[in-house]
C-alpha cells in the first residue's frame, strides 16, 4: 500500500534537516558555470560521500556559443566586487556586492577603476523612441528585458553601463536577480551592468527631475571558457531504469527558496535514502537517480552528450522552490499537472500522495482534518527543468513541486529565514514517497496507482463540468473532450512499465471508460445547454491546415528569436511576446508543435488557456519561428 511507503518515508525526512543543508548551499553565489556554483557542487558532493554514495560531478564545456540539443551554453563568469554610487548632484550610496549579491548583473562586463558618467532615464529602454537623448557615453536607467536594454543602448548607441530596476511594488527594497547570457563574440561589448531596488530607482528618477545626475560603478570580474556541471548520485534497483530525482542548484547568493531549498532537500532526500536502503526499509525496483544542475543547461548538456540515457529514466521529480514560509513568501505550493502534449499518469499520483502526506488541524466539532499549506494541482506550465523531460523528443513523465508565488523571488532578500522545515518535510515526504512507488510499481503499486488515476480523471471530468457552467458552450465541449482524451492518453502511459497483457487490457478498458464518461458529459452539457446555463456563443477557429514541424530539441528562447528576424517581425515579436509577456503561449505552442497537428488543431487547445489569444496571432507566432530558424514546414 502507498500508506506504508509514505509512512516510511515521513519517519526518516528530517526538515530540520534540510534547512542545514539549504543554509549551507545558500553561502555560495551559484551563478551557472561559476567558481560559487562549483563550490557549491563540491559541497553537496561531500556530503553524498558521508552517506555512501559514490557520486560523480560531469563537465561539459560552456564558452556562450557551443549549443546542446539546441540550447546555447552559458559563459563562464566570475564575480569578486562591485560598487555604485551617485557622486553629483550629491553622494548617495547605492549598494555594494558584499551586502547585496544580485546588485551586480549576472555577466557584467569588468570595470575593475569604475567608471563615473552621466545618467540618462530611458523608461523601459527597449525601444526606439524612448531614446531621445544621447546616451553614448552615459549609464541609462531602464526597467526594460535586460538583452534587449543591452541591444538598443549598449550595442546601438554606445551607452557606458546600465543601472536596471523591476517595478516591484510588493518588494520594493530587493535588489532582483538580472543576467544577461551574453554569448561569446558579446563579450568585449558587455559594460558594467547593475541591478537595484524599485526604492533606489524612485529615488534616481526624483534626482534626474531635478538636475544633472552622475554615477560611479565599479565591478570585479571576468569572463572565461568554463564548464556545465552535474553531480549525479545513484542507488541502483533491480532493474536496470531509475526514477530521477532532480533540483537545479544555481542562482545567486542567497537563493534560499529558488533554489537552495530544492538543492538541500534533495540532499536530504539522498541521506534518507541510503539510510532506507542500507537497513533494508525499503526494496528498490527501479532505481533512485539523483541530479544537482544549473537550470536547463545542465540537463540539456548532460542529455546530448550521454546518448541514451533518458531511455534509462522511466520518471522524474523536479524540486523547484520548496521551502518558502508561506505566510512571508505569500505562495502556493503547487504540483505541476499534466502536459496537452504529454499526458501521463506521475501528475495526479503526486497530488494524491501529497493529499495523503500533508496533516493540518481538525476541523470544528468534525473528524475531518484541514490542510497545514496552501497547495493546488495546476494545469501544465514550464519555467523549470521537469519541462525537459516533458518534451515530447523525450517523452519521459515528470512533474514538479513548486512554490509561487515568492515575493522575494530573484532578490538579494530570498534569504534562509524565509525558510520553512515543516514545508521542507511536507514536500520531501511526498517526493519520496512517489519515487519510491514508482520506483515498486512492477512489483507492488500497479493497480493502486490505476485506480488513483482513474477516479482523479473520472472526478476531474466532473468537476470541470461544473466550473464550466455560464461558459460557452463550445468552450465546455472542447475542454471537456481536451480533458477525456488526455486522462485517456494519462491511463495508457502506464504502458512504460512491464505489466502484461492482463494488466494491458485493464488500461485499455479504462481509457475506455474515461472517453465514454466525457462523451456523457458532452451530452449532458447539450441538455443543459438548452435550459440556458451554458451561453450560444461563436467559437473563433483557426482555419489553417500549415504542419510545422520543430527544428531544435529544445525550448524556444525568446530573446534569441527577437535578435534573429527584422524589421515588423522584430517589432511586433518585441511588443506582443517580450513586453506583454506572452512568452507562455509561444513555449506551450513549440512543445505541441509535432509535425502532425496542424496550426488550427494547435490553437484550438491553446485557445482553451489563452481566451485573448487571436488567430491572427497564433499565424505570427509561427510565421516569425519559421524566420528565426525554429521551425520549418511539414
């Protein structure tokens, strides 16, 4: 029974635990390929041998050009001080590296003397027209995308430096997190680059309203041919695949929730599964896989280079901020739902083990007991490396425990007070105990685990039913049938598993049985229709038969795209996909984009999420990723 792993498993998890090791992780400044994040790895991996492990760090290089799967590597970067002030009309003290880690952008090019120049206020400075005055010369104050500030003051118009701010009213004395991911021939182009407080920037705007405003910025650092790395850890099974166990280990000091919180409790997970293992608690089918990495790259990198090996990953669980203190951070633990592009069975067993893990007070003069957290299962989204293995190029199910939002996510303030152990044991009880009954599915959990899903799809398709009413009716058919064929397709993905023929027909007949429960409820919708609690409206189509089919094995990069097409493309790609930030539709869009489906079958699934979403627009999306070299015709 699932019960008993979770009991196993709650008994040994430590949050207490995991919070050292959060604290430990959240020293080094884990900007991908750095020294801090070497440094950090390095850690974790002495750890793992305390426990047992044997644990191997692989090294793939990264100089900003080389690509893997499609996705450029990072540069190797190097950060030891940094300082900026304003010096006129008056002395003010901005901030400095060793107070504020994320003040100095990612990738700032070096000004080890400094640099004083005037400042010019150019709003979002991403586009054309915001620039009228002469920046060459002058540091420009922006709020804009950073590689696009980059492109039209640095590259276009000579400007000295930047001095970047986010309009984040809920966090305004945090100093965000900015890189720039240069690539390699940028890199004698790159000035010093700083990122401050919406507070300081107010304040710079205040000054410039008033007089001549000049600044002082100095920054220490480098740039050099480094390396992606991974640590791996392994218990092997029986059988010759793994459940993969994942958490991204990157981002600057402090990082405690994004992502030290993840990288300490999948340590932690590391320690309680030798101890499991080594007294024989536990019997592992499939084996325990796990990966320490900088986001994407690491994954990516490691995947190209050992051909094969996602054929030896039969799931993964992906750690991505797991810790916040709810009630500081103000977020929502979420579990990542399934894919319209690869429906499998991992999402609602994981938000069923959760259910079973997560304890809370009992309710008024009932038995009943409450959630302790505020959690939710969310419809598919990306942002974190579980998107890798989704990817139907892999096909491999995942999903993912993350906490948003974070109101100090990206900040110099995402510190290791704002951590929770309970949150932290919650998580890691449930992470667990789905590893390790995936990892016993052959043996043991096959019919349990059917059955959950089942009954989550059959509930599932009720329930949207009744949040579909005073919809559209076409709106309420088509999600309706989206969702059938997806749970259908869900039931099926158990296939990945050797269970017979017998068990083989028991799939089939409850596909089945999910695809006849969303025709009745199509029905039903049809009969409600007529009563007037669905609304007549016209559906927009898409009336497009173009089959694209992907060129890269990897996410769309959004700024990539801009940089490569021209003129109105540019333009339009600038204001409707960066500034209005739009850029969920066009990395959903890629990932469904499979050489068959054709644009109208695309849009009307993405129409269900995206209501504003125009045909028109979709066309764009795809005409402009044809010109970028992301995508070709079928």
């Amino acid at each position: 029974m699932i019960t008993n792993v979770i009991d196993i498993s709650k008994r040994e998890v430590s949050g207490i635990n995991a919070k050292r090791y959060v604290a430990d992780i959240t020293r080094y400044h884990r900007i991908q390929t750095s020294p801090g994040l070497h440094d950090a790895l390095c850690y974790v991996k002495s750890r793992l041998e305390e426990f047992g492990y044997e644990p191997k760090i692989y090294s793939y290089p990264a100089d900003g050009e080389v690509e893997y799967l499609g996705f450029r590597s990072p540069i190797g970067w190097r950060i030891s001080d940094g300082e900026l002030k304003v010096v006129k009309p008056k002395e003010i003290f901005l901030g400095r590296f060793i107070d504020n880690p994320t003040l100095i952008v990612a990738h700032s090019g070096p000004a080890p003397e400094g640099v004083e120049a005037e400042l010019v206020d150019v709003g979002k400075g991403i586009y054309d027209h915001e620039y009228r005055d002469d920046v060459s010369g002058k540091f420009v104050l922006a709020s804009g995308h950073l590689r696009v500030v980059f492109k039209k003051a640095v590259m276009e118009r000579e400007a000295i430096g930047i001095i970047h701010y986010s309009q984040n009213v809920a966090n305004p004395h945090a100093y965000p997190y900015k890189g720039l991911w240069p690539k390699k021939d940028e890199l004698e182009k790159i000035p010093p680059m700083f990122s401050i407080s919406f507070e300081k920037a107010i304040k710079l705007k205040d000054l410039l309203g008033k007089d001549k405003v000049v600044v002082y910025g100095r920054v220490d650092s480098s740039f050099y041919e480094g390396a992606i790395e991974l640590l791996e850890a392994r218990i092997p099974g029986k059988r010759n695949k793994d459940v993969a166990l994942i958490a991204h280990i990157c981002h600057p000091m402090p990082g405690a929730n994004d992502n030290a919180s993840g990288s300490g409790l999948l340590l932690e997970l590391a320690r309680a599964s030798m101890k499991l293992y080594k007294n024989k608690l536990i019997d592992i089918g499939y084996g325990l896989r796990f990966w320490w990495a900088p986001e994407f790259s690491g994954i990516y990198a490691h995947l190209a280079e050992n051909p094969g090996l996602e054929k030896k990953i039969v799931s993964v669980i992906n750690l991505d901020m797991v810790g916040g203190k709810q009630d500081i951070v103000g977020g929502v633990l979420t579990i990542i739902g399934m894919a319209e592009f690869n429906p499998t069975f991992i999402p609602a067993l994981a938000y069923y083990i959760f259910e079973k893990v997560v304890e809370g007070p009992k309710a008024y003069a009932r038995p009943e007991t409450l959630p302790a957290i505020k959690f939710k299962l969310i419809r598919y989204s990306g942002g974190s490396d579980h998107h890798v293995f989704v990817d139907p190029f892999r096909n491999i199910p995942a999903t993912a425990f993350i906490e948003w939002p974070d109101r100090y996510y990206h900040s110099d303030l995402d510190i290791i007070d704002n951590i929770d152990p309970g949150l932290l044991k919650t998580i890691g009880t449930a992470a667990l105990s789905l590893a390790l009954t995936i990892s016993r599915i052959n043996e043991e959990h096959f019919r349990e685990c059917l059955y959950i899903l089942a009954n989550f799809a059959l509930s599932s398709l009720q329930d949207i039913t009744r949040k579909t009413l005073g919809e559209a009716k076409w709106f309420a058919m088509k999600k309706i049938n989206l969702l059938s064929r997806m749970y259908a397709e869900a039931i099926k993905s158990f296939s990945i598993f050797k269970i017979g023929r017998e068990n083989a027909n028991i799939l089939q007949e409850m596909s089945d049985e999910i695809m006849n429960a969303g025709r009745e409820l199509m029905n039903e919708v049809e009969q409600l229709s007529s009563k007037g609690l669905f609304k007549e409206a016209e559906e927009p189509l898409l009336k497009n038969d173009e089959v694209y089919a992907r060129t890269r094995k990897s996410i769309v990069k959004i700024v990539d795209v801009y940089e490569k097409v021209r003129g109105e493309d540019s333009e339009w790609w600038l204001r409707k996909v960066i500034d209005e930030r739009n850029s969920s539709i066009v990395d959903l869009f890629y990932l469904l984009v499979d050489g068959k489906r054709t644009l109208g079958e695309i849009y009307d699934i993405l129409k269900l999420d995206f209501k504003e979403l125009k045909p028109e627009e979709l066309i764009k999306i795809a005409e402009i990723l044809e010109k970028a070299g992301w995508l070709k015709r079928s």
